[in-house]
C-alpha cells in the first residue's frame, strides 16, 4: 500500500512553535509548476531556526535549479544569522529533465551543508525518500532523525536496504521514531539541548535530579562488573534529561545529550562491555567533535581495558579509529571531564583520561583500576614469582588490582 503523502507544509507547522513560520521564496517556480520545497523560518521554544521542506506531491518532490536555489536561500540566512538549520527530506531524486542543472543544483547544496558544519547546528529529518546525491547532503548534517517509513540509500540496488532500521544499524541514523509525529518531536527536543550557534552558549533547561540516583550510583561503584554503566550514568544527569543517540550502532559504546544542573551536557560511556571496537571509536568521536564546535562540555564515564578490531576489520583499521579517537579528545577545547569506572589499562587510560589534554579533570570511582597493563598480564610478567601452591594466579591478580593498579 503506497504510503499517503503528508504536505510539507504541515510537516513545518508541526516543527514550529505556533504561529511562528514566515515562508520564503513563496512565489519561486519551476516553469508553470512550484518549486517542489517549502522553505522559512520560524520559532521552536522560542529560538529561530530555519527549516525547508521537500514537497512530495509536486513532481514528487523533483530537485532542479528552482528547488535547489530556495534551500541555498535558507542555508545562506541560517549561515548570515547564525541560527540551526533542520532540513525535511521527501523527494524521489533529481528533476531528470533538468540535466547538469539538478546536479549542480545537488552541488551547491552539499557545499552549502558543509559551509554550515560546526557554525551552526543542523538536522536532517528524513520522513519519506531521501536517495542517491540527497542522501549525501542528509547524512552530512550533524545529526538525521528518521521516521520509521523513512528511506535512506545512495544507489538504487540499495533501496531494499534503505530503511530506518537498517541506518540505524549502520549508525546513519541518530534517533529512528515511529512515526514522523514522533520524529518531528524528537527535533524540537533535540533542538532545545543546543546552542544556536558555535558562538553561544547552550539553553539552559529547568531541572530536578533523578530520584534514587545515588544508591544507583553508589551500587554501581561498589560492584562496577555487574552493573549497567550507562544507566549508572544517567543517574548523575537531570530527570528525564539524557537523549541517547545511535543506539543501534555500536552499541558498546553509549552517547548521549544529557542536562547536569540545567547546562546541556554531552554523555560518553566507554564502554558498556569494557571494551572499545572500530565503530565504538568513530561513533564516540563524532559526537566529541560535534559537541567541542557548540562548546557542549563532554563527561565521558570510562570502563575500557582495551580497544578492539571490529569483527570484519583488520588490525590497522583499529589503529586508524584509536588514533582518530584520540585526536579528537586532545583537539576538542570545551571541557572535558573523566570519570574512571571501572578498568581504565594502557592506550585507553591514555586515549580518554590520560593526564594532559585529553581531560581538563579526570576521577575515579574507588573500584577503579587503573594501570599501564591490566592485572593479568601484569601478574604475567612482573609478579609471576608470587604465585604459590597457597596462593593460586586469581588471587595474586586480585592483590594487584587492590594495590598497585587501585585508584588510590
């Protein structure tokens, strides 16, 4: 059953607080037909923020010249004002009978997606079809929202592919809501966590704590092993504050906006199994970047004891997303706070707490443990001798870990 098409102009009425859209370029056409996009500016909890939207049922929302120069209109004004940009992504492709115009149409605005990264933030809510070179500029923002009916592909053999689970999976996609209600919504709220632009700082939001979140705290830190890092993690943010984004990609590792006495906050937990693959590394390190170019503060709740190959990648690909991940914590000037969890040995310690740059702050819970190599091999090569009859290799790890590789 073909999906029925919602206009593109309730979509925007819906992102906006009411009565709050001024529509620009209204009378812009392609020949005797409209431009296939409505695009504004309006309000969402009372900051500007322009948006366009793709029009399904004109010309199935073709992209050529017209189209593509009322978006470039609304990137130049977001740039120019220094306002968030959300981009609504239901067309069919480019307008064919446009030729070269479309594609250059499709060129001015992934350059113009690109003009905006790290100026102002940008999301892309994919609610219907977004394909071939639109899927490019879509996935170029700094996050996309999809509905559940969304499509996201490049080639046309990948349509069967394209959906919502599938670039969620493929960490595409930051948040996938059943509905485009939903996904709508999930924007706003997103949208609210953020600055408006890489010179403001971030809204600050009414708050109380999480009810019960010490003993949760205090339950996880006396038995960090068994408990679910994340969750611990949330304790220490605002009520209902934490919004997990790509939670289908990578799932070891955990990040998330979040609010701590009303300032918005970015969440990083590294990780959820205690270690760190190639996907966890990139994931974790996008969202650092992002949140250093709106000077969103980064906590990141470590239990790493090492960094691992993803399982259809070789050794140096591993390398390459370690060093990447790393560079980024050093790079990122926002502030930055460690908090040591659980097992924290070698190049992780180094990568995400290390004394320097990559933590303006770094503690540690008193179950932490702490060390250049983990108690296992330390035991292995250092201590070896002090394994006895009477006192077998487990509790000789056990010593190291409570002396030598303790927190204290």
């Amino acid at each position: 059953e073909a999906q029925k098409a919602v206009p593109a102009r309730e979509r925007l009425t819906a992102l906006f607080d009411p009565n709050t859209f001024v529509e620009v370029g209204t009378l812009v056409k392609n020949g005797c037909d409209g431009a296939g996009v409505i695009t504004g500016y309006g309000l969402v909890d009372g900051s500007p923020v322009y948006a366009f939207s793709q029009d399904i049922t004109v010309k199935s929302g073709a992209v050529g010249e017209a189209h593509g120069s009322k978006i470039k209109k609304i990137y130049e004004l977001a740039l120019k004002t220094g306002a968030p940009l959300v981009g609504i992504y239901d067309s069919n492709g480019a307008a064919l009978d446009e030729g070269l115009d479309a594609m250059n149409a499709y060129g001015d605005l992934l350059c113009w997606t690109n003009n905006l990264s790290g100026v102002v933030p940008q999301i892309s809510l994919v609610l219907g079809v977004c394909a071939g070179s639109a899927a490019m500029i879509a996935a170029s923002a700094d996050f996309v929202i999809m509905s559940e009916k969304g499509e996201f592909f490049v080639n046309a053999g990948d349509a069967e592919k394209g959906t919502a689970a599938e670039a969620a999976k493929g960490g595409i996609a930051h948040i996938v809501e059943k509905d485009e209600k939903d996904a709508i919504a999930a924007a706003r709220r997103l949208l609210s966590m953020l600055p408006v632009n890489n010179l403001s700082m971030a809204p600050m939001q009414e708050y109380s704590p999480v009810s019960g979140g010490e003993n949760t705290l205090a339950a996880a830190a006396a038995n960090i092993k068994g408990a679910d890092l994340f969750e611990a993690a949330k304790c220490a943010m605002d009520e209902d504050s934490v919004i997990e984004l790509q939670k289908d990609f990578a799932p070891d590792a955990k990040i998330a906006f979040a609010s701590m006495n009303g300032m918005s906050v970015g969440l990083v937990v590294a990780s959820a199994s205690g270690t760190l693959n190639l996907n966890g590394c990139s994931k974790i390190a996008r969202f650092v970047s992002i949140c250093d170019s709106f000077q969103i503060p980064v906590i990141t709740f470590i239990n790493c004891a090492k960094f691992v190959s993803g399982c259809s990648h070789g050794f140096r690909g591993g390398v390459r997303e370690v060093a990447k991940l790393a560079h980024i914590y050093a790079e990122a000037t926002t502030a930055k706070i460690a908090v040591i969890a659980g097992d924290a040995f070698g190049s992780a310690f180094v990568a995400l707490a290390g004394r320097g740059s990559n933590a303006d702050f770094s503690v540690a819970w008193p179950c932490a443990v702490i060390g250049a190599l983990s108690p296992e091999t330390a035991v292995a090569f250092l201590e070896g001798d002090k394994i006895t009859a009477e006192k077998p290799r487990a509790q000789v790890e056990a010593e190291y870990a409570m002396t030598k590789a303790s927190a204290f």
